[in-house]
C-alpha cells in the first residue's frame, strides 16, 4: 500500500505480531497488551484472537491463529511511522511483527481480513463441522493440541474419526466429538491472507 492512500484506508491496517511460545492467551494478554499500546501508543486498538465458550458445562478456549496478536494502526501516525515503529516491536512476550519479505517491513494486514479473523472466531463459538480430508487441532482431552486429518464424519452423531500424529506415532480415535476439535492454524492462515 502506498503513502497516498485515503486516510481511511491507511487507519484500517493492522499488524500481526508474533508471541513465544510459551505466551498463553489469555493469561498473558493484558501485558501484552500494555506493550504494545507502550511501543505504538495509548490510542492503539488490540485484538487477541480468542474467544471463551461453555458447551454441555465445560469451558473451552478457541484461538485462532495461536501464538499471534493484532494491533491497528491509530488515527494519530502515518502508515510510514507505524510501520517503522511496529517494527522496534519485541520484548520478553513479543518476538516482533510478522514482515513482508520485499521491503523486510511489518506486513500490513487490511480491516477486511481481520474482519474475517473476527467471523471465524465467532463461528468457533459453537461447535466445528469437519470435512474428511480437513487438517484439525485437538481442543480438549487426550488429544489436546495435537494435530491430525479427518478420516469420517458423522453428522448424526457430531463425531468424527481422526489420525492423530505426533513424529513417528500414528493414533487414530473415533467417535471424537465434534466440540474437541478445530481447524489446524495454518488453513486459518491461509483465509486471513487470501
């Protein structure tokens, strides 16, 4: 995006940074977002990608695009000094933006995409519907945080059949509730992007 364009446009960017991995959302999240607002402004607008929900009396946390946190360009800077200052960005929870590989600058990230971030975040609100072949995360249970590929789908039931891998282990679990389960990060990245 060029220095020319409308200040609308230029005040609905954001910047995607990049937190280690041992950061949990959202225990960690009003530092963080202290941080930011330190580094880039008071005014700064701060968007974790999480969202807390009960289902059946149980609480899960979904997060898309784990390990990230967004935050706006304000009305008061230019695209130029957001971008260089969102640059300096990184500290003991932030290893910095994510940056755009021609000018090594953070990489700007339009209203719309983070309007879809925020469509999907409240579609996990309520449980995930897989397809066979979909590349999934564990959310809760013996599978928590490992990946794997759905193999069969039961509508009926909201259950799925899925291979979960870990290195050089191959488990496949059946009548995997429907709730326990979530779009890998990866495939979410590739919406916010496209």
């Amino acid at each position: 995006m060029n220095n020319n364009s409308t200040a609308e446009k230029e005040h609905s960017l954001w910047v995607a940074f990049e937190l280690y991995d041992f950061v949990q959302i959202p225990k960690y999240s009003e530092r963080i977002k202290k941080d930011l607002k330190r580094f880039l402004g008071d005014n700064t607008e701060v968007f974790f990608p999480v969202v807390n929900r009960v289902v059946a009396s149980r609480e899960f946390c979904s997060v898309l695009y784990d390990g990230y946190v967004f935050a706006k360009l304000n009305n008061n800077k230019s695209v130029k000094e957001f971008r260089e200052k969102a640059s300096k960005v990184h500290n003991g929870y932030i290893i910095g933006p994510l940056t755009d590989l021609l000018d090594n600058l953070p990489k700007l990230i339009p209203d719309t995409h983070i309007d879809k971030c925020r469509d999907e975040l409240d579609a996990s609100i309520y449980p995930y519907t897989p397809s066979i072949g979909d590349l999934i995360v564990g959310v809760d249970g013996t599978f928590s945080q490992m990946q794997g590929e759905v193999l069969d789908v039961d509508l009926e039931k909201n259950t799925a059949k899925v291979r979960f891998s870990k290195k050089t282990m191959s488990v496949i679990a059946e009548n995997l509730s429907f709730v326990t389960i979530r779009p890998r990060d990866d495939q979410l990245f590739d919406k916010l992007f496209s």
